[in-house]
C-alpha cells in the first residue's frame, strides 16, 4: 500500500535537501511496488515527471543490438487509451513542454515538462508509456529507419567511435562489449534474415522488464504533495508489477588481455588524444569517501605543480581531463585524457612518464586530509548553495539515483564527499598500476599504419601489448619537473551572506555612464544566493573589420585564458566561473558565482588584459589548436554547415572560414604584439552587473577598470569616436524572392544532406514578434510528426525560431542520408500548403489554448541569476532594451485575434505569399551529390541563386540596427 500521507523520515532518514531549497519533498510506495519521490514547488511555472527503468542495452539479446533503445523510441508512438499517433508529443509541445528520453548500460530515463496547467492530462498520457502502450506493426519500420538515422548522424563522430573502440576491446561475453545503439542490419535485415519478427521481440523485451518493482518516478508538481500523490496514485498504479530481478552482470569486462595494451586509432577529426584508463573499484560503493573525485581533482588539477601545468608549459598538451568514467555496480573504469599538441605527439611516451610519475607521488604522499576536507567544503557549498534549474534537468538525475543510493541521498547522489577514509581513498590511488593499464592514442599520423578494424563504425587501428618494464622506461625518459600537490585555495567563500539590497529594481538600471563605460545594474531581489553575475563587452571596432582581425582577436582572447588559467583554475574549482571570449564587435569578459571573492578575480583579469604580452610558445600551441579547429570545420555535422552558410550570407561583418584559416597560415607572433595595442586603443566598455552586489561596489568594479585601461598617464585605451560605435547589421532579403544556395558537403566521406528553409519575417516588434512564434508553436510539432515520423527524412528534424540581431524569422532544420536536399526542400513547401488548411480549420478553442500556452511559457519565470542575467544582457548587447518584452508581448497576445494569425501567416510564411522572403541552404552530402545540377535547374522563379556569398551580401540592403539609436539618458 502506499505510505500515508505525512511528511515523514523514510526509513529512518530525512532526505537529505540544500538548505535554501523551500521545496517539499515526500516518497511513496504505490502498491504495485513502484517508488515514487514526490516534489511540491508552488513556486513553479513549469511541472515535469521522469521514470527510470531498471534496463538498458546491456539486457539487448545477442542478435537484436539496440532493441532497449529502439524501444525507447517505440513508446513515444501511442498507447490504448491515447490512441492517435504523436498525440503524447504533439499535446506536450502544444502546450509549452518537451519530451525526451535516453538509453544507458542499465537504465532507460523518460522524461517531460509541460506548463503547469496541463499537468495532468500530460502525466496520464506518460503513464500510458508502462501501462498499455500499442507499438504499432505500422510504426515499427518507420522508426527503425529513425534509429539507424540516429547512428548515420553518429558514424563520423570520434567520441562515438572511439568509445565503441574500447568497448570491442574487451570480453566477447560481457555485455559492456556489445553495440549499444542499434541500426537498420541489427533491428532489421539480420532478425528478417534469421526469421525473426522484430516487432514480436520489442513486445516480449518490454514484458519481460518493464516491471513496476524496476521502474523509479520522479514527480515535480505546483500543487501541494497530498494532491500530486493522489494524482500519481490513481495514475500509475495500474502499471503491471511482475516481480522482476534488477539485471546484473558481474564480472569485468577487461580481462589481462585487454590490459596493458596499447591501441592506435585513426579518428576523423584533426588533432591528437591520449585516453589512459584503468579498471577500479566502484565509486558507488564508498560515494561518502569519493575516492574517484579525490583523485580526479588532483590529477585533473590545472594549477601550477599539477601534470597539466608541466605538459602546457612543455608545450605538449592543451587540455586533461581526469575521473570516474563509466561504471556499474560490477565495474568501473578511471580515465585520464589528454589533448596533445603536434610536440606532445612525438613525446607520447614521456607524457605517460609523467603521467605514471604524479600517480607514484600520489600513492607516495599518501592521502591528505586538508585536500579532502577542502574538497569536501566545496562541494557542501555547491550543495547547498546550488541555483534553482529547469524542473526536467533536475529530475531526471533524481530519478536514476533512486535506483543507487539510499533515500536520504536521492537528491545528493555523490556530489557530497563527507566521510574521510585514507584506506579507502588509498586503494584507488593504488589501483592506477602500469599492470592494468588501457593507453587508446588517437592521430591521423597513424593511417595506413593500423592492421585493424572495428566493426561498427570502421575504426582504423593497431593493437599491441606493452610491458610493466616499457613503462618504467617512460618513467626514467620523463623530464624532470617539479609536481607536487595543489597549494590551498584561497578562493574558497568564507562570506555567504546577502547584501540588504536597497534598491528593489525589478528590471536593470543605467547606473552609471561616461565616455568610457556604460553600466547597467540590477540587485537580486528574487533568488537569495550569495553570488553575482558580472558581463563586460569591450566593444572595439578594429575587431571584425577584416579576417586578419578577427583571428588576432580570438588569438589574443585565447592567449588571455592560457594565461590566467594556473591562477584562475582555483576560482572554477571553488565555484567562481570566468571566460573571455569572442563578442560580435570585439572581445567579452564574464564571471558568474558566489560574489566574495569576485572583485579579486576580475582585478586579476583586468591586470591581465593592461599587461598583456606575446609569449611566443604559448602563441605557437593556440595557433596549432586554431588552425586544427578551422581544419575539422569540414567534419561538421551537415546540418551545423547549412546553418553555418545561412548565418554568412546574413550577417554582416562576419569573414569566411576558409579565409580565416588562409590568415593564421601566415601568422606570426609578433603579428599579434603589435595588433594588440591597435585593437585596444580605441575601446568602449558595456557593462552589466547583477546579484548579491550593492551598487555602489558595482559602480567601483567599473571605475577600477576605467582607472586602469584609461586613466593612466599613457593610456592603454582611449575612448570611441561617436562614427566607430559599432551596430551589427543584418541582410534584408527582396519580398517575394525565393533565394537558394547549393553547396557540396565538405566531408566526402559523410553521406548525410541538409536543408535549412529559412524565412525572414520582420523586425523586433511585440505584435508582430507574437504572431511569428504562435505560428512556431502551432507548425513545431506537426513539422517534426510529418517530415520526421512519418516520411522519416532524418533523425534531426526541427522548426526553430531565429533572432539575428533583432531580425525575426523562422527555419526548418533537416539533415538526412535517405533524400537531397532538394526533395527535402519540396516536402517543407508541401508541409507549409498542408499547414494553411490546418490553420483556416483551427477552432476557436484550439486558438485559445495555444494562445494561452504561449502565455504561460512567456510568464515563465527565470529560475536563477544566470538565466536572469542572460534575459537581460540580450536586450542590452542587441541595443533593444525591452525589459518588459515578457509583459509587453503578453498583453498583445490577450489582444490577438485568430484571424490576424491567419492574415500573418497569408502575408509571410505561406507558399507563394507576396511579401513572403525565403532562403533555402542546400549542403549536399555524398549519396546527393549528383542531383545538386539538377536541383539547381529545378528552382521555381522568380528566384535568386546565391553563388558568391560574400559578394552577394555585400551587394543586399541592410536592416537598421538598434544599437546606438534612441540611447537611455542617466
């Protein structure tokens, strides 16, 4: 029976909960032995519910590899009571929610949000899921075809490959060998061949295992904890309950075959990995002592002393990485990866000399209780400090760690090291011996030298064994230097309490502005957590105005991050995040986290850029990584291509790939030296600050700056003239015009096409802005029902919004392996004629509630200060400066009428309309390739064929900018 309705301790615990968590928590047996956690957030705009299923690909039969999540596609379809196809997708996404689901080893994870109001209907078509679901003979072919589209779409990535790699390199017998994904030959062609009937075993697989005693549901509801267990009581207890065994598979997968090997692998992408990994023991089972995130944290350090900090300074890696990676309660496997430079490549071997040298300082130091109690006060901040997230992301961790921990740490998982144990810790360090050691080196120098294949995705590759004695060879070749263990952190926060905010603004405020600077201020009035959230664009107009300059600025802004990076490593440990990247008009700088010892860290940074000089090692590894970035821009999957051609034809000052990477051929250091000072001099700083900060610290954080970069004797930068203030434009396409681009893909050896229908519509306006995306709303599902569940085009099918710079306007995204671009291209033109008679039929009532559906997603309220923060930052970076869009377009959606809907979609987006402006991008893969000609003579007229993209832009009218027009006064 389920347990009475109380607030009660289960077995014997509380759950364990942040303590600025106000949410209520309560967990229940139903009575067919389902355990159900259930979470009251009155505060919540959006609810959510995820079921965790105790199976996964390791239960899939020999012969049908993939059928766990070939299943989990099947359940999306229909159920006996919701017997309409889609209807469960098309009912969450009519009603501002998303749906997904994944397949792991042991566990499959479903799992949606929905706005608050239609919370139950949702719930009980979800229910249907595990109760009656129909897994029609008619939908059964149509979404094995979406499967292996799925693993078309994986086949040249290199961590798919590469993980398939070290799984095929283990046990033929343990089911952590096998092909976990599944394709058209393992769900299809191999069954038919043998007799089998697919579709009779994805009914038997799903009773034999879906039990309601292996199932785990996570419920996150606006109502209070009596209502939403009523609600899930009378919902999910008719899920049948068989009495089933959770699946175990004990054992190793590694046996001393797959140990001390050394495997060389030819990836897609440039670039050189080494991925060293040992099996140890299960974190789960000490996930109080955390021996793995003890251990990750000090190999994976990045301060000085640390492995990473030798090998940078040595030039031979630019990344490591280090921890747990995947595990069960049988197995586990500890990783290290590293990104090697061209130099690290060719010292493989002293860096595994160096690699095995910290983990003998480590198991010689023994285990330090100040690194684990200082571990240990990080992560009990994180904890309970953590920022409210979207409802689904939070539930859906929740609900996998039903299945592991105890109850009273469903919510903590082993993010909360608590218990320190030297032996335990010391084990571990100790199973990271060169006896069992995986070494799995990835270079594109190794082709034409590797003697193997693996089956599924092709992986070139060469094995061979390696001696204990060949690794303490490596250890004698390593170079000298100095590792030792990480210093204190001295940006731990030791002040968490919250400022008295006395202005209560409720939007962002110009606080202040000068020559110089600009700043825009807003307290945190709503999410009561220490920590701030400071942006500081520096606009600086020689930035984008060619190629050269637009790679020596993300060089310069890389070279930044290289340098600060031993010292800030310790903020991101502490849970201070910092980042200085690329902006559309020159370079932005962002910190985000607890607010005490920000102020020191954006000093730091500021010193930094006032300082700044080449140095040239570190100027050669960032031009290798650049140059090896741009180089695999020609692995991209083709649909991120098409939407890369798209955003080049209408975005003004932005410079062509391949030009780029003409500039940085040539690039010296020296180059970057003297443009440095060039880029800085003229400079205009937009500044927003928001959170636990009073403001006149927020008005002295930005006098600190313009002291420094401007107000010294010499200055280092001076401010803007009123002609440089920069404003991003946007092309504005001929009405009426259909505009086309072909272009071939640029990986020959990927089959995959794609489309992207882009149709330009207006500029940021509330009424107008409402229309387009009740349209989005409306189209959305029944685009991705008809183009990808029905004529099954491609696994990636989407109908998105698209914001250029306060340019409105809406795309279809397709990518497939089973149809051009062109035929994809016609079947949008056709859905969009199918759309206008769905659109003249709506009723009244369906009008209504799509109208209040959107309603409901734009008064969603923001969950936590970044997420505010973001809101507000697009309006200021834009130049829009709508802080009340939200209420604004909501009130012009109460004022909409269904027939304006229908005059929008008549005048903008339906076929042949006069005022309609459409661009088609056409990236053709391998198997298209022939029909591109064709296609091209094909296009309807009036239209404009796009060759030349850079003259084709600069030739098109231009959208007004917002930037710099109607400015605030103070």
């Amino acid at each position: 029976m389920a347990v009475e309705k109380s607030n009660t301790t289960v077995q014997g615990a509380e759950i364990l909960k942040p303590r600025t968590d106000s949410r209520e928590y309560r967990m229940i047996v139903l009575k067919n032995l389902l355990q159900v956690l259930l979470i009251s957030d009155p505060d919540t705009d959006k609810c959510a519910a995820s079921m965790s299923v105790s199976v996964g690909s390791f239960s899939d039969p020999q012969g049908l590899e993939g059928i766990a999540h070939f299943l989990e596609h099947m359940l999306f379809y229909a159920s006996e009571k919701y017997p309409q196809e889609d209807s469960y997708s098309k009912y969450i996404t009519e009603h501002g929610g998303s749906t997904n689901a994944y397949t792991a080893s042991e566990e499959t994870n479903y799992h949606f949000d929905v706005n608050a109001d239609c919370f139950v209907e949702a719930l009980d078509r979800f229910a249907q899921f595990f109760i009656k679901p129909l897994m029609s003979a008619d939908a059964t072919m149509r979404e094995i075809k979406a499967v292996d589209s799925e693993n078309q779409k994986n086949l040249l990535s290199d961590g798919w490959r590469i993980r398939q790699l070290q799984k095929h390199l283990s046990k033929e017998d343990h089911p952590y060998h096998k092909f976990s994904t599944g394709n058209m030959d393992t769900l299809h062609v191999r069954p038919q061949a043998k007799g089998v009937d697919t579709r009779s075993e994805l009914i038997k697989f799903y009773e034999e295992h879906y039990s309601a005693n292996l199932m785990h549901l996570v419920v996150y509801g606006k109502e209070s904890l009596d209502k939403i267990q009523d609600l899930v009581e009378g919902m999910f207890q008719e899920i049948q309950n068989t009495n089933k065994v959770v699946p175990r598979f004990p054992g190793q997968p590694c046996t001393d075959d797959h140990l001390q090997i050394l495997v060389k692998a030819v990836p897609i992408k440039q670039g050189h990995k080494l991925g060293v990994s040992w099996p140890v023991t299960p974190s789960i089972h000490h996930y109080e002592e955390a021996p793995s995130q003890y251990l990750g944290h000090l190999i994976g350090h990045e301060g000085e002393g640390s492995l990473f900090h030798a090998l940078k300074t040595l030039g031979w890696a630019t990344g490591l990485s280090a921890g747990e990676g995947e595990w069960t309660l049988d197995y586990s496997f500890f990783k290290v990866s590293i990104d090697l430079t061209d130099a690290g490549h060719e010292h493989m071997q002293e860096i595994l000399g160096l690699l095995f040298n910290y983990i003998q300082l480590l198991q010689q130091t023994g285990v330090c209780q100040w690194i684990f109690d200082e571990l240990s006060a990080i992560c009990e901040t994180k904890f309970h400090y953590q920022d409210k997230i979207p409802p689904m992301s939070y539930i859906v961790d929740i609900a996998s760690n039903m299945q592991i921990y105890p109850t009273k740490d469903w919510l903590v998982g082993s993010s909360l090291p608590t218990k320190f144990n030297p032996a335990i810790l010391q084990k571990v360090v100790d199973e990271l011996s060169p006896s069992k050691v995986r070494i799995f080196w990835e270079s594109q120098k190794f082709e034409g030298l590797t003697d193997k294949a693996e089956p599924w995705y092709n992986t070139a590759y060469s094995l061979e064994k390696i001696t204990i004695s060949t690794i303490q060879e490596w250890v004698q070749s390593a170079p000298d230097v100095n590792l030792h263990l990480p210093a204190p952190n001295v940006f731990i926060p030791t002040d968490l309490s919250l400022k008295d905010a006395k202005d209560k603004e409720t939007i962002p405020v110009l606080l202040r502005k000068t020559p110089f600077s600009r700043l825009w201020y807003k307290p945190d009035t709503i999410f009561s957590k220490p920590k701030a959230y400071v942006k500081m664009d520096f606009n600086c107009p020689l930035a984008v105005s060619s190629p050269d300059a637009a790679v020596l600025t993300d060089i310069f802004t890389r070279l930044l991050m290289d340098y600060l990076n031993e010292y800030a490593y310790y903020a991101q440990v502490a849970g201070l995040y910092y980042g200085v990247s690329l902006s559309d008009n020159g370079f932005e700088l962002t910190l985000l986290g607890y607010n005490h010892k920000l102020r020191t860290l954006l000093e730091t940074v500021v010193g930094k850029i006032a300082n700044f000089e080449v140095k040239p090692d570190r100027f050669a590894v960032i031009k290798e990584t650049v140059t090896k970035e741009y180089q695999n821009y020609k692995f991209r999957q083709p649909y991120h291509q098409a939407m890369y051609y798209c955003s080049l034809i209408l975005q003004d000052q932005t410079w062509p790939w391949t030009e780029e990477l003409d500039v940085l051929s040539h690039l010296e250091a020296e180059d970057v030296a003297k443009f440095v000072p060039m880029l800085l001099s003229r400079t205009f700083i937009e500044c927003y600050v928001a959170g636990n900060v009073e403001n006149n610290e927020a008005e002295s954080m930005v006098k600190h700056i313009e002291d420094v970069l401007f107000n010294e004797p010499k200055p280092i930068c001076r401010p803007l003239f009123p002609s440089q203030h920069i404003t991003n434009r946007v092309v504005e396409l001929g009405k009426g015009l259909k505009y086309f681009h072909h272009q071939d893909g640029s990986n020959p050896s990927d089959e995959n096409s794609a489309l992207v229908h882009y149709i330009q519509v207006h500029r940021d306006d509330f009424a107008m802005n409402i229309k387009l995306q009740l349209f989005g709303l409306v189209a959305k599902q029944a685009t991705f029902h008809q183009l990808r569940t029905v004529e099954q085009l491609g696994y990636i099918t989407a109908l998105a919004q698209r914001n250029d710079s306060g340019i409105y306007g809406v795309q279809f995204i397709i990518q497939s392996s089973v149809k051009g671009p062109g035929h994809i291209d016609s079947r949008v033109e056709s859905l969009l004629k199918n759309f206008e008679s769905k659109l003249y039929e709506m009723s009244d009532e369906d009008f209504k509630s799509n109208v209040t559906a959107l309603i409901d997603m734009k008064l969603e309220k923001h969950k936590n200060l970044k997420e505010e923060s973001r809101f507000y930052w697009r309006e200021i970076q834009s130049g829009t400066l709508k802080f009340n869009r939200k209420e604004a377009e909501v009130a012009a959606l109460k004022q909409l009428q269904k027939q304006e809907l229908i005059d929008f979609f008549d005048e903008y987006i339906k076929v042949g309309a006069a005022r309609k402006k459409s661009l088609s991008i056409r990236v053709y893969g391998s198997q298209h390739l022939k029909e591109m000609a064709s296609d091209k003579e094909e296009v309807p007229s009036p239209s404009v064929e796009i060759e030349d993209i850079v003259s084709f832009r600069k030739s098109q009218p231009l959208h007004g900018s917002f930037r710099g027009c109607g400015q605030p006064k103070l």
